[in-house]
C-alpha cells in the first residue's frame, strides 16, 4: 500500500519514552497557527513511498532495541488506510519478535500516534485506523495554551492509552512535565538540519538566536510561514 512521507528518524528520543522509530506522515489540512512542521501540510509534497518499507525499517529498528513507534505528521489520520496497515503491520512484528526472543524480548514496545483531530471527532472510520495504536496525542496545537507536559504541545492536548498495553506504558507519564530537553537535533538524509520534539513557547526563536550567534544561519525554518 501506498503511503505519502515528509521522513522516518531512528532513534528519536523525545516523542515517547524510550529510543524509538518516528514516521511522519505528509499532508495536513488543519493548519494550526504556531506549528513547527509546516513543511508537512502540502498532501502533494514529501515522498511517496510503501507502509512495507515503513515496516521494513521499522523491523531493523526493533532488531537494534528500539523501545517503540511514534507515528506523527502532518496529520497521519488524513491517509487512514495507510496508517491502519502501518500499526497493524508493525504490531505484528513487534509481537513476532517478543514471541521469538521470549522473556528478553521487546516488552512494553508500544505504537503512539499524534494527531490534531479532538476526541469527539474521531469517526468510526479514524478510530479503525488507531485500532492497533497503543495510546493517541490528540489535539490541535494551541500557540496561545503553552504547556509543559511531557510530549504535548499546548494544555489541550491529551495523552490516551488505547490498550492495556499503552496503560502500562504510558500510566507514568500521564501528568509528567518535562525537563529542559525536549528537542533533539539530526542531519537528515537530504543534508538538512532536522529537529525532533515539542518546543516549549519560544525555544524555537532561542535555538535561531543561539545558532546566529554561533555564526550559524538557517535559510529555511519549517516553523515560519
């Protein structure tokens, strides 16, 4: 099956606990003032690509000790049959890989999705495409309604568990704030500057500060209009 990317990232540190998988779904109509990925609202943009390379990396991922799936975007609930097949699909190997390694095996290994759709506007047809999903972000991103809870973007947003896995995994962090390092920074495939995480209000404005002072110029920023 098809599926549209703005790009993967292993290991990504800062959207879940534990070193894991990031896949960024390409396409978002929501627009949310103040996003730091508007690189990723053009549905025609990105690469397109299939959920079995997905897989594929996902699969080397788990091989190398990865701890879970953050699925995020754009706006992945806008490509719903991708993303339905992408859990489903990495659910699969992930319990593939417990059952083969036993008791040493991946454990707590969950798959979390981001998305900016609210609670009462998950249709029948995007809460199919969670069913495999162990907890949800949802929420639009609220520049106005900073918050310092950890992996969420403004107050609003809510961190769900889906599955008595994601309960597990996830009851630790419910109403956790974060501590000073919530971005982490990589040079992607394509030689740019990639940053991996949700800002606090104004971190973003401070990391151009610090990097001109370094005598270090961005010429693009995904976070300006």
């Amino acid at each position: 099956m098809e599926i549209r990317l703005d790009g993967t990232h292993y290991p990504v540190s800062t959207l879940g606990p534990g070193q894991r998988l990031g896949v960024w779904l390409q396409g978002c109509s929501l627009g949310c003032a103040g996003c730091m990925s508007r690189h990723t609202w053009d549905p025609g943009a990105g690469t397109s690509t299939t959920v079995g390379d997905v897989l594929a990396r996902w699969k080397e991922a788990l091989a190398d000790g990865a701890e879970g799936l953050t699925v995020s975007g754009g706006e992945p609930l806008q490509q719903p049959a991708a993303l339905a097949a992408l859990l489903a699909g990495a659910a699969r190997l992930r319990d593939g890989a417990r059952r083969h390694e036993g008791s040493a095996g991946p454990g707590l290994v969950d798959l979390l999705v981001y998305t900016g759709y609210e609670p009462g506007e998950l249709t029948a047809e995007r809460r199919t495409a969670l069913a495999r999903a162990d907890a949800v972000i949802t929420g639009r991103f609220r520049v106005a309604e900073p918050t310092r809870l950890l992996w969420r973007g403004s107050a609003n947003q809510r961190l769900i568990p889906l599955t008595p896995r994601g309960a597990a995994r996830y009851a630790p962090y419910l109403a956790r704030e974060s501590g000073d390092r919530r971005l982490q920074a990589a040079t992607g495939a394509d030689g740019a500057l990639r940053i991996y995480g949700v800002p606090l209000r104004g971190e973003l404005a401070e990391l151009e500060r610090r990097l001109r002072a370094a005598g270090v110029g961005l010429t693009e920023r995904s976070w300006r209009p």
